[in-house]
C-alpha cells in the first residue's frame, strides 16, 4: 500500500472521528461549544447533568431506523424516512417545547450580483488573510476528498478538473451571497451511501434542494436539532475507516504510524494541519526507505529467471562474477551505501572477483554526488582488476545529456540483460556456466 492511499485513510479517519465526536452535544441535547474535539467533549462531560432526555431519545430512535433500513436493504432511503418521520411527528405532538428545532428557515432564490460594500485597502487588507487560509483548506480537504473516493472505486482522478469545479462553484457562491463552496467529506459520503456514483445525483441533489427553497422551508422549521446531529453523526462513523488502517498496520508498519498520526491530528488540531503533516511525514517515510534501500545480489536459477538474495551471502551468480541490485535512485543520501555494498562485496568474494555488475532497472536517476561515487568505485575496481558493468538501465538515463553522467556510461559497458552479460562473461574469462 503506498503512502498517498495511506494518509488518505488516515486523513478520512480523522475527519470521520471529528465529525462524528462533534455531533454528540447536539444528540444529547447539549449546547455546543469549546474549539477543537476535545474541548468540546470535555464541555458535554461537564454538562452532562443537562442532558435532554426527549433529545437523545429522538437522536437513538433516528439511529435504530437508518441502520435497520440499511441492514434490511441498502436501497431504503433510512435517513430520509428518519427526517419526514421526526417532521410528522414534531409537528403533531408539538415537539418544539421539549427539543430545539431549526426554526424558521429562509426561502427563495438568492440574488444575483456583487456585494455591496465600499472596497479599500483597510477591507482588502482584512479578507486577503481569510481568503488564503480558504483557499488551502478547500485546496487540501477537496484534493484528499476526491483521492480518497477515487482510490475506493479504483477510478482516474483529475486535479485540474476538480480546480475548474471549484473555481466555478465559488465564483457563483460570490455572486449569490452564499457559503464557499470545497470537497466536502461529510456531504461526498452522503452521496456514496446513497448509491450516487455519477453527475446525475448531483443534478437530483440541485433540484431537490431548488424545491426545498421554494415550497418546503416551513416544514424544516419543526426539525429537532438532533436529528440533523444523529444524521451527520452516523455519516461521520462511516467516514471511519478501522479495516483499512488494520490492513496497513499489518502490511505496512511504518506507513500505519503515518495514517495514525494523520488521523489524531485532523481530530486534534484541524484538517488543513493534518493534510501538511501527512504530506511531511510521507515524504519522510519515502526518503527514510530511499536513504537505506533493501538491496541484493541475483543468482540464477534452472528456467534462467533471477532470484534475489541477500546481500549479505555475496553470493556469486558465477566464479568471479556478482550481479548487485540497487533498487532504488541514487542521490547523495543513499551514494554511500553503494560504495560500502560494494566494498564489502568486493572484499567478501571467494573466489576473488573479476566482474560486477550493477543491475540498474531501477535506477531512474543519478545526481551528482552518486556520479562521483560511481567514478570512484570505477576507478578503485579497476586497480583490483575487476570490471564494473550495468545491466537494465533506463534508456533516459543512458541518454542524459547531463555532463555528470555521459563520461560515466562511456567508460562502462552496460548490457540490455542479464543472460547478454553473463554469456559475454563468459566468453572473455573462459567460466563455465553452473
């Protein structure tokens, strides 16, 4: 499992957890407040004296119909029948003196046009810093919202496609006076539970909340707050992904640290914080496997396949002869281990060596600092007489015009295989295959 799958997990994890954490008040009837998760746990702990019992009783009662609906068939719109049941019922036995309720709710289109205020610099100077920080929220959340989903289904994701999107959906939030508009994960699980894999439960989704405005506010104004708060709460659970993060806690120990820690950190301090963590400490996590590559040595088998060994067995594919994978790029961080590989290679052979050869499929770069190595265990193998080749290295890499690397591949010879070096080994030593 890579490490971007890996922080989306973490990343959905965190979101879910917060979500959900942060709907309790609301289903016990508790007046939310406090910033961050825990603060607003600890404020319900302490009121927990206040609970209303006609709240948390709706809020259970909304649960038990969306996962009975669910478990009985997932095409049962739960969530629906659980909000026009609570409706009915609010407004029959006059609900609104024992719960909160949303109250009245605006209607109509908004209107269209630019706001209407007096821009200065004081003013420009005041919305440029919000502005930004929306800006890498939406950004962050949005990119991670669409991976995430992407991942899931196994399907291609465009970040241009997704930037124009948001760009024209905040465009018309300006110009309509409403909220910005951002990849959310709450509303895109919504969807997904819903069975919505297409455009089409969006234009449903636009239509739907287009009658609403027009003739349906008046009933949302008998809905119990926590119902909405039950709703949210179980989209939030869902958001929680606990098989994933055991799969990579069992596949991938480091990478599971990297999940966890994306995860407390989007439910401790905040979204865009936990995104800039996870980027961080994957880009750790792949310098750290860059910096001490696993690399071997191949030995050949009967059906003429390679198969990897240790390096430490120095194994030799034939008498004098060490075919040494480096599976990774070279750059200065990890050019000292190829030397000392080697060293140690060269120093371990018995027989004593006369080729070594680099298998370099995997080597897609070399900076500076690994070409002077390079340069230099050509120079110190060949005073012990011992021919360095390659093997598989990547036509761009042999083709660089970069001046660090066209002396290199003029003064090795590098084959297109395996089987094409150890036959040219043989022949110029004379060695018998195995």
């Amino acid at each position: 499992m890579k490490s971007g799958r890996t922080v989306l997990v973490g990343f959905l994890t965190g979101v879910g957890l917060q979500v959900a954490l942060g709907q309790l008040s609301g289903m016990l009837g508790l007046q939310g407040g406090g910033h961050g998760t825990l603060q607003e746990i600890w404020n319900d702990v302490q009121r927990i004296e206040q609970v209303n019992g006609w709240a948390l009783g709706i809020a259970i009662v909304v649960l038990m119909v969306i996962l009975g609906a669910k478990k009985i068939s997932p095409k049962i719109p739960g969530p629906l029948i659980a909000v026009v049941g609570t409706l009915v019922a609010s407004w029959a036995l006059d609900l609104e003196s024992r719960v909160h309720v949303l109250g009245a709710v605006p209607s109509g289109l908004p209107s269209i046009g630019l706001p209407q205020v007096d821009v200065s610099l004081d003013l420009i100077g005041k919305l440029v810093p919000t502005a930004f920080a929306m800006f890498v929220v939406i950004l962050a959340q949005s990119a991670a919202t669409s991976r995430a989903y992407a991942a899931k289904y196994n399907e291609q994701f465009s970040e241009n496609t997704d930037l124009i999107g948001l760009a024209m959906a905040n465009l018309g939030a300006g110009l309509s006076g409403t909220f910005v508009v951002n990849g959310s994960p709450t509303k895109t699980q919504m969807v997904d539970s819903a069975g919505g894999r297409s455009q089409l439960s969006l234009i449903f989704t636009a239509l739907i909340v287009l009658l609403v405005l027009l003739f349906l506010t008046k009933p949302l104004a008998y809905m119990p707050e926590c119902v909405l708060s039950a709703v949210v709460f179980l989209i939030g659970v869902e958001l929680v992904d606990l098989k994933g993060m055991r799969k990579i806690f069992v596949q991938r120990r480091s990478e599971f640290w990297v999940a966890l820690i994306t995860t407390m950190t989007v439910l401790l301090v905040g979204v865009e914080q936990g995104i800039l963590l996870a980027i961080a400490l994957s880009l750790i996590d792949h310098t750290r496997h860059g910096y001490r590559p696993r690399n071997v040595v191949l030995l050949p088998t009967e059906s003429g396949a390679w198969q990897p060994q240790p390096l430490s067995t120095a194994a030799q594919a034939l008498p004098g002869l060490i075919v040494y994978r480096f599976t990774h790029s070279l750059y200065y961080a990890n050019s000292q281990q190829l030397a000392e590989d080697i060293s140690g290679l060269v120093d371990a052979a018995d027989p004593p060596l006369r080729r070594l050869c680099i298998e370099a499929a995997a080597i897609d770069d070399i900076d500076y600092t690994a070409a002077e190595t390079l340069r230099s265990l050509i120079e110190l193998l060949r005073s012990k007489n011992i021919d360095l080749v390659m093997c598989h290295a990547p036509e761009e890499l042999r083709s660089s015009e970069e001046h660090c690397l066209t002396d290199i591949f003029a003064d090795i010879t590098v084959y297109e295989t395996l089987s094409e070096m150890t036959l040219d080994y043989q022949r110029l030593t004379g060695t018998p295959s195995h």
